[in-house]
C-alpha cells in the first residue's frame, strides 16, 4: 500500500463527503478541542493540521495534515478514546455516523476507509515504538529521529520540546538534559527550538 493510493483514498472518500447533503461544513480554530463522539463520526479535513489525543492521558497518539479523513477508529465503536485538537486554524466537512456507514456502503469506498485506517495505525504503531525504549535517552533520541524525518517545512516549524512532551509523560527538564547531552556530543544542534541538523543514526 503507497502513501499515493492512500491519498487518492481520502480525496476519494473526502469528495463524496463534501457532495453529500448530509455532511456540512465546519470552520474550526486553533487549539479547539473536537469531541469525535458528540461533534459528528467521520471529517473531512480540506485545511489544517490536527493532533489525535488519547482521552485517558491526553497524549498526542498522531498529528494529520489536510486532506484527511478522521474519525474511522470511533465510527463503529461506543467507547469515546480518543478526541481531535486543531493545531492550526481548520476547515472540514462532518457526518454522522449513520449518514457515513449509508455512504461508504452505497458508495462502495469501505476499501478505501480500510486503507486510510491502516495507514493511521502504522503511524500509531510507530509512535508506540518510539515510546517502548528503556531510557528516557533512547525514548528521546527515537522522538528526535522521526522529527529529523518529517519534511523540512513541517520540521522548520516543529518544537522539539513540545512535540515530545506531548507524546510522553517525561518532564521537561530531563528532555533539556538529553537533548544538552546529544549537542554536546555533536549529534544534533537546534536554532530556537527546532531541529537544525541530525547525526545520530
């Protein structure tokens, strides 16, 4: 499965979305909290970034960028785990769950909804193996690669302190210490913040 199929999946689905006349439009602002359950079950987010937070911690599990479908992992499933944050000002199309189980179905794009899940539970799945490490030096040293791996645009503007300690229950001052350690030994170097450069492999 290509990141290209996935793509074509949630412009696919996203379309039929914006078409149908049971979705509607939604203007969403930064930091506003969206709850999947009482807020509609399936989104199409056209513009904006977003984070998925686990309701029990409220760790950040995965942030997506638009385009994006969000909302198929609680489609189908009463217990509410998870909720939305925007990250940045956010334009998407809502449905209810009923209106969005009737239109894949009719629609015949259950494969598509399957692929775009799939690809969000790699990502979650890698987060978890970022966090699965012994030390907090190991566990930040993962958190430091996947942030070196992202696109520089998305890099440029990406907090290490913030994206870390949004991930983990890790205090501040023992991220300082790590990250003060790896520029000490020449392995990264950060410009307010951001990460600038990487040699640690």
């Amino acid at each position: 499965m290509s990141s290209l199929n996935v793509d074509e999946s949630v412009m696919l689905i996203g379309d039929e979305i914006k078409k149908s006349e049971n979705a509607y439009f939604s203007l969403r602002k930064k930091r506003q909290r969206i709850e999947l359950r009482k807020d509609g079950n399936l989104f199409f987010l056209e513009k904006g970034t977003v984070s998925v937070y686990r309701v029990e911690n409220d760790l950040v599990t995965i942030s997506l960028t638009a385009p994006a479908i969000l909302g198929l992992v609680q489609m189908r499933s009463e217990v509410a785990s998870h909720y939305l944050r925007c990250d940045s000002d956010c334009e998407m199309w809502v449905m209810s769950t009923a209106n969005a189980n009737e239109l894949l179905t009719k629609k015949n794009l259950w494969m598509h909804a399957f692929d775009i899940l799939t690809s969000h539970l790699q990502r979650y799945f890698q987060r978890e193996n970022m966090r699965s490490h012994k030390t907090i030096r190991e566990i930040v040293t993962e958190h430091v690669k996947h942030i070196w791996s992202l696109d520089p645009e998305v890099r440029d503007k990406t907090s290490v302190y913030t994206f870390i300690l949004s991930r983990n229950h890790i205090s501040r001052s023992a991220i300082h210490k790590v990250l003060q350690e790896l520029v000490n030994e020449e392995k990264l170097t950060l410009k307010r913040g951001k990460l600038a450069s990487f040699h640690c492999q």
